[in-house]
C-alpha cells in the first residue's frame, strides 16, 4: 500500500512515497523499518508508543493503535505534528 | 571569528604542570538546532567553523574518542523523531545512524515502561576498552555500547531496579527539559570503578564494573534545605561531577546546593563553595578541572536565589578559579561583558582542553562560544550566533 512520508524521515526513504506491506499498523511500521532501517524507532518508542509528535492517518482518519487492521487499498499518511520551534 | 592569525609564541610551560606535545584541539558544540566543530590551529588562534551538521537536529551531546582520535558520536533528536545516536569514523566528514540506539526494556504487559527521550551524555570507557561506550539518558538510564556506538544496551541493573527508579522519581521531579544520567566517570587506573550522577538522584559509584552500586552523599546539602532525609539519593541534584585527571582520587562537584570536593579513600564530600563571595554566591551548572593540577578548579557562577534565574549574577558574568582545592576562588572576567549580560551556561557547555597554558571555553545558550587561552586570565568571543549551545567539549588530535 502507499505510504506518505513527512519531511524528516526522508532520509531514510529518500521519497515522499514508499510502497509498503501488512496486515496492521504495526506489521507495516515493521516492514518499512527492514528497508529503511530505524526508521519504526523515530516514530514509535521502544514500549511500542506512538511518539508524541508524530500522527499516523489511514485513508485520512487519524489512528493511535499499532493493532489496527489494514487493507491493500489503503492509503497511510505519516505526519509530523506541531512541536514548538 | 573574533581571533586574527598571529605568530605563534614561543612555546611556555605553566608553573601548574607539564603539558605533551603541541597538539591541535577541536571545539565540539552540540546547540538546540545542529552541531559546531571548530577547528583550531595549533596555537589556538584562529578556528574554522565546521557546521552546521544535522541542522534543525537537538544535539545533546558532542563527543570525540580519545583512542581513535576520528570517531564521534552525536546524541541527537529532533521536535519531531526520537532520539538517536550519530556516528562519524572520520572526524564529521560522514555520519551514520546507531542501528540499536539507547532504548529502555520493553515493559511487561500490564506495566507501564519508560522511553528514552533523548541520549544526554557520552562517555568514551577506559583506554583499554576500544570501542566500549556509555550514554546516559533523560530519564535517567545508563546504557553501554561495546562497537563503537553502533549498538546500545541497557547496562547495569539500575534502569528497571525499583529502588533506583524510586530515587530517580517521575518526570516532573526531574529538570525542566527531563530528568537526567549524567557525569559519567571511568577511573583511569580500573576500568571497574565507575561513578554517574542523577538530576535528581544523586551520586553512584560502583567498583565491579557496574554490577553493584553504592551512593555518594555524605557531605551533600540537600535540595531547599527543608530538613528532608540527606540519605535519600531521591533529594539530591548534582548538576555536574568531575574526577581530576591528573589525581583521581580527587572528584569535584558542582550541586544544586553548591560546590563540593571528595578525595578519596574519603567518602564525605565537603563543601568549598562556601569560600565564594556570598553576593555571587556557589550555584551553578558546569564545572572544569585542571589536566594537570588538581588543585585548579573552574566554575560558571549563575544566580540561584529567589525564583532561579539561573544567569550571571546581577548581569556581570565571570569565571572563578580556585587554585588550592577550594579554598580560595578568584573572579576571571577579563573581556567579558561588564553588564547587562544575562548568561546561561549548562552543565555541559563548559570545557577545557589539555594545552599548556589550558584553553578554556564554554558556550552560552544565547548562542555565545567564549574562550580563554591562559587559564581564563582574559576572555574572547571565539563564535556568536549560533544556537542554544548545550555542550562543548575540547577534543586533542594530533
């Protein structure tokens, strides 16, 4: 499925857009983190949390749990949220 | 650059010691937005501005190992990502990710496990160890790298020991950018004997090579002096300990509650600050020992009365020197501003290198880099502009 990637992990994507793969939120975090490794680290914490400045959208609805289920057509959006300057 | 190419000086030697061959030193500065090197020349006049890298990036931390004299480690984060480590194998010309960076045990299922918010502290192990780091973390965690940074583990047992997180509270009991590991300090002659220090926690020395621990407060005011129970580690911040290289017996410390002197075998810490000029005062953050002379101590003095500014007392800020353990201290403000200069300095931006005369630097979090060439005698700005400055170290290459 297709992945939108915000301006400070393309560094490890190098696009804006990456395809990607899985069954839920954390199985595709997973998959994108063995090709672009660290990636799952800057965005989810090690008690498996979403970090507090980072949003993740399916289809455009904002969710919060890595056990939420995916379909092949779904569109996933990785967004940096406000955090001061 | 504030300083002019002049020819260098005949080369002197200070009464405080002997220093080795001329070496080249670089000015490692971690800031809020990006990291600094500044490149020295060998009489420490002029300096080329290396930077920034990884701008934007919240660097903690800036550190070149000694044993190598190429590899550097970053703690970075950003407003955004989680912390990382960065690691250059050839002095900052390239960097690359930690592949496991410094990250607490998964909780159980049921409990509630800490994340590291960022990697605070580096401290390269003991000569003998090639490869072998420490990092401390915000919260307090104490983890080891054991090639070269690449990857990190937890070490020790006090991450998820209950009396240690008792003594090292929540978040909120912790400074106000989180509660930290820090001061971590390899005796030179055992790579065993180890100490750290908390905000908030106090101090830990452990003589097994991290196996077990024991605390250091003996001696130590603790936080307000509200008659609240000295043994308990939970309430004391040390803000910043330094062991003497060329005594490590001797260990210096700059507290929330003043500045202290521990020579070992001794473990009662005493209190020298108290021979600081009372208007002035003992508060600060960072603390810089002499290389060679471990009676010559320097410290940043900020204003810690009433709601804790935190910055040069009345404006007028100033290094003091002592020069005999404590007993006396001597304000060094030669070149700096005489007023209106509301400086912050924290814990890490305060360094000296190992020349003779010893240079001194520290860098303000208005974005000044400062330096002395003669042991803090007179002042300089060596860079202005950048941004908060959260360390500098002084790094010797050959």
């Amino acid at each position: 499925m297709k992945v939108l990637i915000p301006t400070p992990l393309r560094s490890y994507t190098g696009e804006r857009e990456v395809e990607a793969s899985g069954a839920t939120m954390g199985e595709l975090l997973a998959d994108l983190d063995r090709r672009f490794p660290g990636l799952r680290f800057r965005v989810i914490d090690e008690q498996d949390r979403m970090r507090a400045h980072m949003r993740f959208f399916i289809n455009g609805e904002q969710v919060f749990d890595l056990e939420r289920k995916l379909k092949p057509t779904d569109d996933i959006q990785i967004v940096q949220a406000l955090s001061g300057g | 650059m504030a300083h002019s190419i002049r020819k260098p000086a005949a080369r002197k030697q200070s009464a405080s010691g002997r220093a080795g061959p001329r070496r080249r030193t670089v000015l490692l500065v971690a800031t809020r937005k990006g990291a600094w090197l500044f490149h020295g020349d060998a009489a420490r006049k002029t300096w080329r501005a290396d930077g920034p890298h990884f701008l934007g990036h919240v660097i903690s931390h800036v550190v070149l190992d000694p044993r190598d004299e190429r590899t550097l480690l970053a703690a970075a984060k950003t407003g955004h990502l989680g912390p990382t480590v960065f690691r250059s194998a050839d002095l900052g010309r390239t960097w690359k990710e930690a592949a496991q960076p410094p990250a607490f045990v998964k909780a159980a299922d049921g409990e509630k496990g800490r994340s590291v918010d960022h990697t605070f502290w580096l401290t390269p192990a003991h000569a003998n160890e090639p490869g072998v780091w420490y990092a401390g973390t915000s919260p307090q965690g104490l983890f080891r790298s054991e090639d070269g940074g690449v990857t990190w583990a937890p070490f020790s047992t006090i991450n998820d020991d209950p009396t240690y997180r008792e003594w090292m509270g929540t978040v909120q009991d912790g400074t106000p950018d989180g509660p930290k590991l820090h001061s971590i300090i390899i005796d030179p002659r055992d790579p065993k004997h180890l100490y750290f220090a908390m905000s908030g926690g106090g101090v830990h020395e452990s003589l097994d090579g991290g196996m077990t621990w024991r605390t250091l407060l003996k001696g130590l005011d603790v936080v307000e002096g509200f008659g609240f129970d000295a043994s308990k580690p939970t309430f004391h911040d040390p803000h910043c300990v330094r062991m003497c290289p060329s005594n490590p017996d001797r260990i210096y410390q700059q507290n929330h509650c003043g500045i202290y002197r521990l020579d070992r075998p001794s473990d009662t810490w005493m209190r020298i600050g108290k021979a600081m000029p009372k208007k002035v005062g003992d508060i600060g953050f960072p603390l810089v020992v002499h290389p060679r002379n471990a009676d010559v101590a320097w410290m940043f003095p900020m204003d810690g009365t009433q709601v804790w500014p935190r910055t040069s007392p009345e404006g007028k800020p100033a290094v003091y020197v002592t020069r005999n353990g404590g007993k006396t201290w001597h304000r060094l403000d030669a070149g700096m501003p005489r007023t209106q200069a509301w400086w912050t300095v924290k814990r890490q931006a305060m360094t000296g290198d190992a020349a003779d005369p010893v240079g001194l630097y520290f860098g303000t979090t208005s974005g000044e880099l400062w330096m002395s060439r003669d042991e803090g005698k007179k002042w300089a700005p060596l860079a202005r502009h950048l941004p908060e400055i959260y360390a500098v170290e002084a790094a010797e290459l050959r």
